[in-house]
C-alpha cells in the first residue's frame, strides 16, 4: 500500500483525467469509444490560465483534506446520509441525443447503487481487498431536467456547454447542486469533471449522451452508467487511482500502486511492476476499465470524500440546511 503524500499544486497537474482522444477524432465520434478517456487535464490547465488563484485554492483543499479526511458528515442529513439534488442539463441536436426521463433516472439510480455499495458486482470485490472495499453513504435525487435544441455536432471540452452565450446551459444553483451536462463531447471523450476549488459558474460533471445512463447494448462498453460514477468521483476530490504517473499517488493509503491506467477488463490479480509488485485494484471506479469491470471504492477514499462535505470543506454547502 502507498503512502499518502501532500502535494504542491505542480504535482496536482498530475492527476487530472488522461486525455485519450483518437489521432483522428471525426472517426471516434462516429463510433462508440473503446477505450475510457476523459478531458479534465485540458479542463484545468485552461482553468489555470484564466484564474491563477485556483492552484491556491486547490492546494487549500488538500491541506484541509489532509487534517480532515474520516470526518464525519456535517449538517443536513437524509436518512443518515448526504442527499445531493441533481440537475441534468440536455443538450441535444438529434433525437438520439434528446435522452429520456427514463435513461436519465437510469443514471441516478447507478449513482445511488454504486455510492452505496448496492451495486449488484459489489460482491465481486476479491477477498484481497474486502476489508477497504467502502459503502460511501452519499444520495442522489433528481431535481431537474433541463432541455435545449442546439445546432451543434460538438461541445468540445472548454465549457462552452455551461455557458449561455456559447448556446450552452448555465448551472442551477451549483453550490448546492450537481449539476450534469449530456451533450455530445467529441474526440473521443466520454465524459469530465470540475474539481472542488473551480468557479461555480462551471461546476459540475459532463458526460457524453451516448453513456448517460443504461444507453443500450449499442454503446456497450460504457453502457452501465459508469463514466458518471468515475466523474462524479472526480468532482467528489478523488484523483485517478494511478495518480496520473507511472507509479503515482493518488493520496490515498489504502489504494495499491497502479503502473498506469487499465483498459478492457483486466484479469485478476494484475500486478504492478512498482515498488512491491502489487495486485492492482483494476475494479476501483478511479481506474480506466470498462464499465463492468469496476464496481467499488476504498475506504481511504471514502475518508477523502468525507472531508470536502464535513464544515469547511470545498463542498460543504452540499451538506448544510
């Protein structure tokens, strides 16, 4: 297991989305992608650029996540739990695209499942790895759908979809809820998140219309509403399970050294190449397999997740009356 390090800003830069885009990005939109990617590496340098006080901020956050990391959930509880309202914000050019109520309530009951270990493969944990596998006790109800037509074959990956002036949908009430894009992204991009610590204005998780929800067979392997799981994590402060370098932290100690990402369905146990040759854990949701193939958290991630809700965390307004 690794141990847990407090990082400048520069070393955040790492961990941030891998960018998996085709070398020629008309044929992935064409297709299903076959491989996870997802864009939050560009999002954040862009980010950057526009307001260099974002790596005060971050660096902020990760003290504080740091101190506070196992606390315990502060504020307006459900049932004992967190209950974070969802917006979805439906971008749409074709019929296709235009999803269902259906397919949306899909989305949130994966959520809901798999944030609350209630997910049917959570049982597939292997034995090596049961006593970290983590119920992280947080709900998702749906507040509201919002729909626009748009011309657009294409969003990209520079929040224009969250801006009115850009034919986009600005965010309802980001900070206190979740917000979600389902547009078509392209280059090959399945979805991306903002982490705490970035403008409200453009907070909140995207994903490409295809692999919203249960999609069908037909965008198979990301039909199981699993991109939403890992982006949600993202915007949850959870970082690439292999911290974005070859043999990275992701700053949880309970997460075994990951070379790089996996793809597909690794067969078990995988190991590392890194200091100790390690079972990776390929069936974390902050890894890149395919969608049935990751179905759990770790414990020291839920105690990341914990601190960003608990009082004077990054999202704490989430958890307030």
């Amino acid at each position: 297991m690794k141990k847990v390090i407090i990082t400048t800003f520069a070393a955040l830069l790492l961990f941030a989305c891998q960018n998996d885009q085709s070398s020629d990005s008309a044929n992935a939109d064409a297709s299903v992608a076959s491989r996870r990617g997802c864009a939050t590496q560009e999002v954040l340098e862009a980010q950057l650029k526009a307001d260099p006080s974002l790596a005060i901020r971050m660096n902020e956050i990760e003290t504080f996540t740091a101190q506070h990391a196992g606390s315990n959930f502060t504020g307006r509880l459900v049932n004992g739990k967190i209950e974070i309202p969802v917006v979805v914000n439906v971008l749409y050019k074709t019929a296709a695209q235009n999803i269902s109520d259906a397919q949306i309530q899909s989305q949130i009951d994966v959520l809901n499942k798999d944030f609350n270990a209630l997910n049917s493969d959570y049982n597939n944990v292997p034995a090596l790895f049961s006593g970290v596998k983590a119920n992280i006790g947080i709900t998702f109800v749906l507040d509201q759908v919002i729909r626009k037509s748009t011309t657009k074959t294409s969003w990209g990956t520079n929040d224009a979809m969250k801006k009115t002036a850009q034919g986009g949908i600005a965010p309802t009430s980001p900070t206190t809820k979740l917000n979600m894009w389902s547009c078509a992204i392209g280059g090959g991009i399945l979805g991306y998140a903002q982490f705490p610590g970035g403008a409200s204005s453009t907070d909140g998780v995207v994903i490409d219309s295809r692999y919203f929800g249960l999609s069908g067979s037909a965008n198979a392997p990301f039909n199981l509403g699993r991109t939403a799981t890992h982006e949600v994590g993202h915007w949850m402060n959870l970082r690439h399970i292999w911290g974005d370098a070859t043999c990275g932290s992701d700053l949880v100690s309970d997460t075994p050294t990951h070379n790089t990402a996996n793809y597909g369905v690794p067969a078990y146990p995988h190991y590392s190449t890194c200091t100790g040759t390690p079972v990776e854990m390929t069936m974390n949701y902050m890894d890149y397999v395919d969608d049935a193939a990751m179905y759990m958290f770790s414990t020291g991630q839920k105690n990341r997740i914990s601190a960003i809700f608990t009082t004077g965390g990054a999202r704490a307004s989430f958890a307030q009356p």
